[in-house]
C-alpha cells in the first residue's frame, strides 16, 4: 500500500499544491521530502505514539488526529482485534462488536 500510495503523489505532482498524508510511517519521509524539494506542503496527520519523529517534524505540519473536533464524535483507540462491519465490508473498528 506504501508504494501505491507514493506512485500516486508523484504521478499526479502537478495536479496539487499541498499534500495531505494519513500516516506516520517513517517509509513515508522520501516522499514528504521528495514533495518538499518540488515545492509542495505536506500536512501529515496521524496519532502520538503511531508516528516517526522524523516524520512528525519533516513535513510542513503535523496535526494530532484526536485533537481534531470536525470528526461528530470522539475518536477511540481501538483494541487489538479489528471487527468488520458485516453490512459494509469494511474494516471500521465497531466497539460494541
């Protein structure tokens, strides 16, 4: 999924100004550099303890994804065995499964 993911900011570098990365893989930190060397900001979210200092510090800013509000409810870290929503088929952690 890293790879992909690398693949598609730089496919499509001229499409966008400011790149906002969901991650705090330090694996990541070539391509935030590899951004910043062509001129683009790179935001990085992600959550203390989940996250490379290099990486927290390498990007343009990092934002704590529990301190965002936006979200409707509390975010909540989820415990070790992920429950897949039947209906959906996605990987949403549900806490009453």
């Amino acid at each position: 999924m890293d790879v992909e993911i690398t693949i598609d900011f730089v496919e499509k570098i001229d499409d966008y100004d400011t790149a906002f990365l969901f991650s705090g893989d330090v694996d990541f930190l070539a391509l935030v550099n590899y951004l910043k060397k062509h001129g683009k900001k790179t935001y990085i979210f992600s959550t203390a303890g989940n996250i490379s200092n290099e990486l927290k510090t390498g990007g343009s800013g990092y934002f704590e994804l529990k301190d965002i509000r936006c979200w409707g409810k509390d975010l909540i870290r989820r415990k070790n065995k992920t429950t897949l929503n039947k209906e959906d088929g996605s990987g949403m952690y549900d806490p009453h499964g």
